[in-house]
C-alpha cells in the first residue's frame, strides 16, 4: 500500500499543501519517505509513524523541504 504522507482537513491553509507538495518530491535516504504531516487546524507538525535510526534523517529532509515549499 502507498504510504500517507499527510492528514489534513478542507481547511488546510495553502502554505501547509505547497510545503506537503515540496516533501514529496524531495529525496529521501532509502526512498521511501516515510514522514507523515499533520495540520490539525491550527498548527503543523511532521514525525515518522514507524521510526527507526534510518529514517530520522528522512525527517530532516522531509521538514527542510516542506519550509522551502511552504515559504519559509
């Protein structure tokens, strides 16, 4: 099954969507991009479901690219 890389209502402001837009398409160190983002209506927040010591780096990637995508 295809991994879910975010959960997000109707209301989820276009920043949110650009930055989940730019995660996807960054690298990731195994390819699997395993980060999940989550905008809860009020605020933004990015972790790894299943983490192990691999992925961690994955998170990093995956946040920097989102900030670049959202607009800083």
């Amino acid at each position: 099954s295809e991994h879910q890389t975010y959960k997000a209502g109707a209301d989820a402001p276009l920043w949110f969507m650009s930055g989940v837009d730019a995660a996807e398409k960054a690298p990731s160190a195994f390819d699997k991009n395993p980060v999940l983002f989550v905008w809860d209506g009020d605020d933004a927040s990015a972790f790894i479901p299943d983490r192990d010591s691999a992925t961690i780096l994955d998170l990093g990637i995956a946040k920097l690219h989102f900030e670049l995508g959202a607009g800083g």
